[in-house]
C-alpha cells in the first residue's frame, strides 16, 4: 500500500486514473476534508489536501512513486509506502491480480 497527497481535487483524480489505467495500482481511495499541517520552507502550514490511499503490490513501487513524480506539482511530493501485515485472502489476491496488469486499454 502506498499513500501520496496533493492540494488539487483534479490532480488527486488524475492520478488515481493514470496509477489504476496503467495497471500500477488495483484501486485507489481519494479522501477529502484532510488537513496537514507541516513545515516547508521554515514557515509553519496548514492546507487543506487529498489523500490518495493507493492499493498496490510492493513489486510496483517504482512505477508508482515515477508516476507520481510526473504528474504531480508540489516540489516534494508524499510518496510513502507501507507493509500489509495481513488482509483478507480474497481481497490481497484481487490486488495482486489488478495491480500486476499492464496498462489497461483505457487509461
């Protein structure tokens, strides 16, 4: 599982898209109403974001952080990955069977 964020509702969209048409990740959730606050630049900020909860494979962690990467329009974007511990069967193999594709016919 990966997780990114983005300032735009468009781009957190087209994102998704392109991570699941390019078979890249099996889905992935946008949440709303997520604030961060952070420091950038020396100066303390509070915004409001998109987070993108991506569903993916380990293997596919490359591909995704470099789709990422170009599209996205923060300086340093969040590209964080994180172990399953454990998840239902059924569920981690419909993972694995949409996150393993290649691109799909209609991105």
């Amino acid at each position: 599982m990966m997780v990114t964020s983005t300032g735009d509702e468009g781009l957190a969209d087209r994102i998704a898209r392109q991570l699941v048409g390019r078979g890249q990740a099996a889905c992935v959730n946008t949440l709303t109403g997520v604030k961060s606050t952070y420091r950038w630049q020396g100066e303390v900020c509070c915004e409001g974001e998109y987070m993108l909860v991506i569903k993916t494979l380990e293997s596919r962690y490359d591909e995704v952080a470099a789709t990422i990467a170009e599209l996205h329009t923060y300086d340093l974007p969040e590209i964080l990955a994180f172990r399953v511990a454990k998840g239902e069967a059924r569920f981690l193999q419909w993972i694995a069977d949409n996150a393993g594709q290649g691109p799909s016919e209609h991105p």
